[in-house]
C-alpha cells in the first residue's frame, strides 16, 4: 500500500475515533452504551467497540464495571487542563454564563468555534421553571445552527461565511434541511445589522434563543456566548435587554482574554 493510502486510511481512523469521542461527551453525565454509541456515531457495532477498546488503552475512554457504560477517561481531563492555560476566556466563562442565568432566568451558554463547528462548552440554568433543552455541553452544530453558533457566523467576513456554507453543505442538507444556504445568508445579515443573533425556534420550535461573538485581539471568532427560552420568554421588548446582557459579559471575557495573550507574549 502506498504511503498516500496509508494517510488517507489513517487520518479516516482518526476521525471516526473522534466522532465516538464526542460522541461519549455528549452522553457523559448518564453515561454511554455501545448500542446508543452507535446511533449516535452512525458507525457499526463492531467499529464503534473497535474504537473504543482503542480510546480506552489511551486513557481517552473508561468503561464502568458495573453498567458497561463509557465516560469520558482521565486523560481527557489531563488534555483539557493543558488546554485550558492558552485560552484564559475558557477558564473565566464559567463565571460569566452564571451571572447571565442569575440575571435573566432563563438558559446561559458558552460556545468553542471548531474550525467550520459550534461546540457548547457550559450551560447554567436560571431559576425560571420553563426550561428549553435543545442545546446540551458536548453538542456540536455547524456554524449558523443555533443563536451563538449563528453569531459566531455572523462575525466571519462574507468569504468566511461562504466557506463555512460551502464545507457544511452536505451535512446542514442531510441533518439541518432547514438551513438553507439562502436562509443562512439572511439570518447573517440580519444579526449584522441587529447587533446580535436570533434564533426563532429553527432549531426546536418553541425554543428561542439570542447569541453575540466572543473575538481575540486579532478579530479572530472564538466563540459565543447566548441566552436560550422558551419563545414568550423572548419578546421583541426583552430582546434589547438581554443583548446589553451578553455584549457586557463578551466584553469582560475578551478583556480577560486580551490580557492573558499579553502575559504569555511577555
């Protein structure tokens, strides 16, 4: 076999590796059975425990005893604790999606940008009753797909943004048909022009959410930070308000940001 092959075999691996990966994060407070690993990997049986056996010998995968079930390993953490020194904003949004949830009530949330992805890192529950589940830490969208996500989007130039339609269109036809191209460079121009994202219930009906960019020093897209309710919760009078929530806690982080990427440049 040819070493060209061989790369392209490897990096395959990799990334189906990677997808279960994700996939066991997602499902890591219940923990994750093979049987639902597969469905939500969308792989066989036999390459989804193949992958695990392999993601367990690297510390990345653990397997209860008793349940059988998968949950993030301790090498995961060991991972997402050196990561977490380059990006001060990681460490200091918890902080900020607590105030937003105590501030409004409803569902906070902190977002990654993945390259052409939206990942949630942290949700805070406010202490309204209704609450809307449709984004969960560990879900990942393509970027447009949600209210931080859709910010997130936003914020890239108008080559950016067609890059981004372009690498996830196959994916949002199979998986998001609602978000057409056409749709997305609408909500895009939308956000621009209303100085945040709104999300009115594409995702799940009902649940409505409003998103803004977090940027580097560079005005490079980090992530989002958003606010998520049910959709009387989310009325053209309170959507102001909560926007001047979001834009001040963006602030906070991407000064605390700024200043951290200063200290290591020192």
């Amino acid at each position: 076999m040819s070493n060209g092959v061989s790369r392209v075999v490897g990096a395959q691996a990799i990334s189906r590796a990677l997808r279960v990966l994700r996939a066991v994060a997602r499902m890591r407070d219940e923990g994750a059975g093979l049987l639902a690993l597969t469905r939500e990997a969308d792989m066989s049986k036999p390459t989804v425990h193949r992958l695990l056996t392999a993601l367990m010998a690297e510390g990345m995968v653990e397997q209860d005893p008793d349940t059988r079930k998968y949950f993030l390993g301790p090498e995961c953490h060991v991972l997402g604790n050196l990561a977490g020194e380059r990006h001060g904003m990681n460490r200091a949004a918890a902080d900020s999606v607590a105030r937003l949830a105590r501030q409004c009530g409803d569902s906070a949330f902190f977002s990654l940008r993945s390259d052409v992805f939206a990942v949630c890192m942290l949700r805070e529950d406010g202490d309204y009753p209704l609450k809307t589940h449709v984004l969960m830490p560990g879900d990942r969208h393509p970027l447009g797909v949600g209210a931080g996500s859709l910010a997130m989007l936003s914020a890239l130039s108008d080559e950016g943004v067609e890059q981004c339609l372009q690498v996830n269109a196959q994916l949002l036809a199979a998986r998001y048909p609602q978000y057409s191209a056409d749709f997305l460079r609408e909500q895009v121009a939308q956000s621009r022009e209303r100085g945040y994202s709104l999300n009115r219930g594409v995702v799940v009906a009902g649940s409505w959410g409003l998103g803004v960019p977090l940027l580097d020093g560079g005005g490079r897209v980090l992530g989002a930070l958003s606010i998520a309710a049910v959709e009387s919760r989310l009325g053209e009078e309170r959507q102001p308000q909560l926007a001047r929530l979001l834009w001040r806690e963006a602030q906070r982080l991407q000064t605390i940001d700024s200043k951290t990427t200063t200290r290591r440049a020192a």
